[in-house]
C-alpha cells in the first residue's frame, strides 16, 4: 500500500443564484475524479494552469474541505470518514508551505514564538532549554541564523521568510508536507535555494511532499513523479524526466512550449 492513496476524489462546489432563496444552481466540479498514489519520502509535482483545481485538491487531502466522493487514505487509514476529533490530530502529519510567507505567519510573533508555538502542537510540554534547543535545530535546519531568533517577520527577505514558514512546518514533525507555490513570489537565485532546502529536507528526514506549481521547470527539477491537473482532472501522470521528455497530453506540451528558453549567446 502506498503512503498517500487518492483514490477517485471529487470535490464540488454548489453555485447559488437568488436573493432570498438561494438555489443551487450549477456546481464547480473544482477536482473532477482524481486517482493518485504517492510512496513515501517521493516528492509528487502536481502542475497545471490557474483555477485548474490544484488547491482544492491540496485542502481536500488536508480535510480542510469535504470531498464530494472519494477517499484520501494515509498510511491505510481512510481520513474521509475519520471522525473529526481523529482528523484534528492527524492533522499534525500533514502541513503547508504556500506561496506567501507574509501572509501565512503572524507578523506579530517572534520567530522564536512561532516555532514555540509550532512545536508545542506535538510536544505540549516541551519548555525552557529542551524547547529552546529544538528551535535552534530547527532554525539551523532551515539555513536560518539563530541569532535571529528574537526578530519578527517583516525584518527578513522574501526568501528567508520562505525558509522560516519552512521551518515552522516542520516544527510539529509531519510525515507529508504540501507546499503551494513556494517559490513562485521569489527571485530566481533564491527559488533554487530553496528548492535545494526541500530536497535536502527531503533526503535528511524522509519527508513525503507534494509539490504545487505552476511552472513545469521547477516541478521538473524538485519532482520524482509529475501530476498534470487540467479542468479538475489528472491528464497526465509519470516519471518528471519522462512527462519533461515525451509529454503525450496536448495540454501537456502547451505547459511545455510556455517555458521560456535561454538563448545562447555567442
Ligand atoms: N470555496 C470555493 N467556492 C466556489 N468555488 C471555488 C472555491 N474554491 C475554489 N473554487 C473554484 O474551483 C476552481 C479551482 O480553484 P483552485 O483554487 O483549486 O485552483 P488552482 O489550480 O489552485 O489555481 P491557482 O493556480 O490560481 O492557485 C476554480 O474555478 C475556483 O474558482
Ligand atoms: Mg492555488
């Protein structure tokens, strides 16, 4: 059995018309039947267009949203029809990285709070030097100074503030981390950083990720496996060099041909 089972997930979302008596009108088959399997310590890149359902899907394994139908089954335990006390603990396994740092931590809190706070989620009653010492591993972890300990968010750059929302999901220990276009609001130089920060975390502590982005060059480069997502739908599913190599999909070789390409210059 595979570490992260999707097994046909539909996620829908009613459309309601009317000032009083607010009918469904139409649904938004947001994720439309979607079948995955992940093992553990793999990296999946899911990829596709705005609006094709990447999210969703993502707030549909976390069971942030109810999924119309289907199963998201963790380690064969099928979280669908888990009650929601067992979902609320369970959810310690999984975390999100998204695309804005800013606004994903608490401008008013220390980074150390954050962590603080973070790791105390598994360990409510880890303190004093225990907690501080966790915090300094996890900061080195993350390519972060400890001596930055005490500063707020709005005091770092785009890139180290990624690496702080980084290490604050790894703060209550996951097993499966979802990252939401992580790198999409940085610069170039930095998205390899960090990049190289997943695989490496990756590597050192067998995590198991999903990797959202619309750009398949940096799917390609993180990824083992490759999703294509198109209207709610997996279109094309394989190995990154072989969905890279010999895309089958139309939509596919769309995704491929908007990839600008380095001229080189004599
Ligand atoms: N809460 C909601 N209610 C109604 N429709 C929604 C809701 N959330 C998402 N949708 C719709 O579902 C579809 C998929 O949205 P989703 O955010 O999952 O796409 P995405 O692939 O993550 O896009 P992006 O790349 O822009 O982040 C869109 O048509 C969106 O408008
Ligand atoms: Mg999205």
């Amino acid at each position: 059995m595979a570490f992260l089972e999707l097994q046909d997930i539909q996620t829908h979302f009613p459309v309601r018309k009317g000032m009083v008596i607010r009918k469904v009108t139409d649904v938004v088959k947001a994720v439309d039947g979607v079948s995955l399997s992940i093992n553990q310590g793999e990296i999946l890149g899911l990829v596709g267009e705005s609006g094709c359902g990447k999210s969703t899907l993502s707030r549909t394994i976390m069971q942030l949203i109810p999924a119309t139908s289907g199963a998201v089954v963790l380690e064969d335990q099928n979280l669908s029809t888990l009650p929601q006390s067992e979902v609320r603990k369970r959810r310690l396994d999984f975390q999100m990285i998204f695309q804005d740092p800013y606004a994903s931590l608490n401008p008013r809190m220390t980074i150390y709070s954050t962590l603080a706070e973070a790791i105390n989620q598994r360990h409510p009653q880890l303190k004093g030097q225990g907690l501080n010492d966790k915090i300094v591993a996890l900061m080195e972890r993350c390519g972060l100074d400890q001596r930055f300990m005490k500063k707020y968010p709005h005091e770092f750059s785009g890139g180290q503030r990624q690496r702080i929302a980084i290490a604050r999901a790894l703060a209550p220990e996951p097993k499966l981390v979802i990252a939401d276009e992580p790198v999409s609001a940085l610069d170039v130089s930095i998205q390899s950083q960090i990049l190289n920060l997943l695989l490496e975390l990756r590597k050192d502590l067998g995590l198991t990720m999903i990797f959202i982005s619309h750009d398949l060059s940096v799917v390609r480069y993180i990824a083992d496996n490759i999703a294509v997502m198109y209207k709610g739908k997996i279109v094309e599913y394989g190995e990154a060099e072989q969905v890279f190599n010999h895309a089958e999909h139309a939509y596919t070789q769309k995704l491929l041909a908007a990839i600008p390409h380095i001229e080189q210059s004599a």
